[in-house]
C-alpha cells in the first residue's frame, strides 16, 4: 500500500523556520519524483516545490531563496526547509510522489505563520 506520511508543520512567528518531511512507502522510491505543494483556504494547490529522481530541483517563485527542498534516498524520505517564513505561507502543505501513471499524495501538514 502507497503511503505518504507527511510531519514537521506547525505555528510558527514570522521570519522563523520550519522543516517538513515527508515518509515514504512508494515501492523503488528513488524511482520517484518528489514534490510539495500547498493549498491556502479559498485557493487552489499550487507547487511549491519538486525535485526528480536526478535530483534536479525547481522551486515556486514565492518561495526561490527561502525554501529548500532535499531528498535522502535510503531514508526513503523527503524534506522541505522553510527559511524566513511568511503569513501568505500559511497553507496545508502536501508531500507528493511521481512515477509513470503513478500519482500519489499525503494527508497534508499545517504550516501557520503567526505573530
């Protein structure tokens, strides 16, 4: 059974940082291209951030210099550093996996940026 299993969300103060991660049960996960998108209440999901099985990286404009996404392979596990957060980055973030007609996503983490 495919799962995603996503940790590390939370409230934290502007200008702080959080470090998500994402679990993993996709079969050969090195296979795999890796993503998180979020989702802000009233909005649509959008990308936040992905990164293949090359590791070859891209990034949402929003977030370019902020975030960092990263992958440990063995570990069957991938992260999202979030540096110098935003309130507009307040969103359900979503760990995603990708591999031919394979699709899969997580059940989401909170990320609240607060004073």
């Amino acid at each position: 059974q495919v799962q995603l299993v996503e940790s590390g969300g939370g409230l934290v103060q502007p200008g702080g940082s959080l470090r998500l991660s994402c679990a993993a049960s996709l079969g050969i996960f090195s296979m795999y291209d890796m993503g998180w998108y979020r989702q802000a209440p009233g909005k649509e999901r959008e990308l936040v951030a992905t990164i293949t099985r090359a590791h070859t990286t891209n990034y949402a404009d929003s977030v370019k210099g902020r975030f960092t996404i990263s992958r440990d392979n063995a570990k069957r596990t991938v992260y999202l550093q979030m540096n110098s957060l935003r309130p507009e980055d307040t969103a359900v973030y979503y760990c995603n996996g990708r591999y031919g007609v394979g699709n899969f996503w997580g059940q989401g983490t909170q990320v609240t940026v607060a004073s």
